[in-house]
C-alpha cells in the first residue's frame, strides 16, 4: 500500500511537468471494522517512512445536527 501512495504522490497533476510538493490521502472507513485495519496501519507507518517534519494527519468527523432538536449530537464522534 505504502509503495503505490509513493508512486501516486509523484505523478505530476499540472503542466509544468514537476512532482507535486503536496499529496492528500483520504482514509475512509470506521476505525475497528477489520476490513480497513491494514489500510490504517499501513497509514499509521507512512509516518515513519517520510519522516514526522512531512506528515500531517487531519481528523474530521461528522457532528449531525438533527432539525427535530436543533442540537448538535457530539457522541458518534467520541467514540
């Protein structure tokens, strides 16, 4: 999995022909559902394999507002 983001991460997207200085990686998925535990982990060492100074993660999560409270119901997202 690591490999092929490498490869991806250096395909040039525009004109000019260079590498990209930047790649975003979406992660989907639950974290405990086994289906995607080797595309986490394989996630969690990429770290290591560019180095922390070139790795950033980025959580975000949905916090669902239902129209019948109006309140923003936070619980799915502790967990």
């Amino acid at each position: 999995i690591q490999e092929w983001v490498m490869r991806q991460a250096r395909i040039p997207v525009d004109e000019d022909g260079m590498e990209p200085q930047v790649c975003v990686i979406e992660l989907g998925g639950t974290v405990g559902d086994i289906e995607s535990m080797p595309f986490i982990e394989a996630f969690r060492q990429f770290q290591f394999k560019v180095k922390r100074e070139n790795f950033c993660n980025i959580h975000v999560s949905l916090v669902p507002q239902p129209s019948s409270t109006g309140e923003q119901k936070t619980k799915p997202t502790q967990n």
